[in-house]
C-alpha cells in the first residue's frame, strides 16, 4: 500500500490505503480509542468507512471526504506521542484549518491559527473562525453570526485581551441586552445591574479563563473592564477601547442603531449573535437581522457567517443545529 502522502497527491480515488508510521501499539490504541470511538467520531464527521489493521489503514468513501478523514488520521497520530487522546480533542480537530481546506480549496486563509494572551493560548479552529480573527483584525465593525457553540464570544474576548495587553486599546466593554429567554427579570433580587449579571456570566467566563479570577476583578475594580447591560450605553460615547456586543439578535433595530454610533476615535467593535434564538417580546424585528442588510456594503464593516460545521462543542449540537434548521425549512 502507499504512503499518504503520495495519496494525498494522486487522481481521485474511492478508496485510500495508507500506513500510519512508526508502528507504535500504543499509539494506534490511543488513536483509535476506545472500542474504536475516535475512528466512529471521524467516519460519522465525513460519511466515510474507516477499517485497519495494524499501521495499515483504509477509507472509503467520497474521494474529498476520504482524503480530507486520511488527513485528520494523520495528524492525530502524530499527537499521540505527545498526549492522549479523548473525544474531545477528537472533535476539536476536525474542525482544524487544514481540513477545511482540503475539503474546500476556496477556504484557504493567512490569518494566524493562535492568539497568544499571557496566561493562555486561544487555538483558532476552522477556516471560518481564522477568517473571523483576521476581519476583527483589519475591520473596525465586526459582525459574528451564526449557531450556538461556534466560538463567536469566545474569540471575540480573546480577541480584545490581546488587545488589551498589547496595549492597543485601554479598555474592554462587554455588552448585552436585557431580554428574558422565557424568565422575567422583575423576580430576580436586587438592582438592574445585579438582575442582568446572570446573563452576563458566559462573558466573565471566558474572562476569568484567559485573565484569571482575582486579575478580572481588578480590572472590573479599575473599570479597565466594564460589563453592563446594553441600555447603559445611551449616550455614551465610547472611545479607545474594545466593545463587544453578546446576543445581539435580542436587540431592536432603534437599540442596533444606538449602540453602533456609540463608536468613538480608537475603539473597534465586534457584534455577535444567533438570528434563529431571538427572544424579543410580540415578535420585534431582531437588529441582528436588520442590520445585515442595512450595512452590507458599508466599508471597514465586516460580515463572518458560521455555520452548524463550525460548531466546536459536543458533537451532537451539530445535529441539534441541523434537525432545528430541516424543521423551520419545511
């Protein structure tokens, strides 16, 4: 059988054999995990069969989709000299760059595959999400829209520490608005804003993550970080700083409008959102869908629409996103 490489690099084929070198048993268990569930996660990934013996390994299938699983071995396995393999790291790679462009030679990109905070490194995983950091990167208004679990906060928070800590803004609002999924805020004890902090709590998630718990707070002491809800940015006039806008298919067009000329000189802005989870009362047009309309040939503002491949949590909210998509087309 040949090598992958020289498979990699010939006329389509149904059918790819290969071996995966230097033979190591361990190894291969690891790779191929338990009761082969790594291997299952990768067929199911790309609709292909995946049998081997040993080192020696064949798929069938498609010829991209097999090329693109052979790829996604291949990696792996070399990652098993270093670290052990679990479910997750499974899923986490196949959503890697390089197999998407395998797959589709128009997602090819440059933009860098990590942000690099001090105390943590964000992989970004996907042409889609390096698309998304590189539009951040060069565009001042950023829009990020898509399903759940495709990363868009998360990267959009990782995005302003760097520039935080690369002393390129000299500070971070993070916003949101104050729509109830289903609960009323009324019932909640306390002031506005310790009625709201529960619906902020994914964005001091991933804070505490990437800063460390008592560091946020000190900057939130500092108000070097602001969280707030987004009927606190009236008026305001935003300057020098990273502003981030979560769940933002939960604002009307008059609250889009509002808070988009809060801009000031110096601030870049990334809004991220789900058009398909809006829970605006009496059926309120969402500004999220508005103003993709509205804006979609302004310049130095930028689009990035994931979808339900993009999804980098459990597996299965891939399936969940496309059983939700196949029932609201029928």
């Amino acid at each position: 059988m040949k090598g992958l490489d020289s498979i990699l690099n010939s006329p389509v084929s149904s059918t790819l054999d290969f071996h995966l070198e230097p033979v190591d048993n361990s190894r291969l268990a690891n790779l191929c995990g338990q009761f082969g569930e790594h291997l299952r996660q990768i067929e199911s990934r790309f609709g292909v069969q995946i049998n081997h013996r040993g080192n020696a390994f064949r798929i069938v299938g498609v010829a991209d989709d097999a090329q693109a699983a052979a790829l996604v071995l291949q990696n792996l396995y070399a990652d098993t000299v270093k670290e052990s393999l679990t479910p997750q790291r499974v899923q986490l790679s196949l959503q890697e760059a390089g197999v998407e462009v395998l797959r589709d030679p128009s997602a090819e990109h440059s933009a860098p595959l990590e942000l690099v905070l001090r105390q943590k490194v964000v992989r970004v995983r996907g042409a889609n999400q390096a698309r998304y950091i590189q539009r951040i990167r060069e565009y001042d208004i950023n829009f990020g829209i898509g399903p759940a679990g495709t990363g868009k906060t998360y990267l959009a928070v990782a995005a302003a520490v760097e520039a935080l800590e690369d002393e390129r803004v000299s500070r971070i609002i993070l916003a949101r608005p104050a729509v109830e999924a289903g609960e009323r805020l009324g019932f909640l004890p306390g002031d506005l804003a310790q009625k709201i902090d529960p619906y902020l709590r994914p964005l001091y998630d991933a804070l505490y993550e990437m800063l460390g718990f008592d560091h946020v707070a000190k900057l939130i002491e500092r108000h070097i970080i602001e969280v707030a809800p987004l009927a606190f940015m009236r008026g305001r006039t935003l300057n020098d700083a990273y502003i981030i806008l979560d769940e933002a298919q939960n604002t009307t067009r008059e609250q889009m409008k509002m808070f988009l000329t809060r801009i000031g000189f110096g601030s870049k802005v990334i809004v991220t959102g789900d058009v398909t989870q809006t829970d605006l009362p009496d059926k309120r047009a969402s500004g999220l869908l508005h103003v993709t309309t509205i804006l979609k040939d302004v310049e130095g503002v930028s689009f990035t629409m994931f979808e339900k491949k993009d999804v980098v949590r459990h597996p299965l909210v891939q399936r969940v996103v496309a059983a939700y998509e196949k029932h609201e087309n029928a």
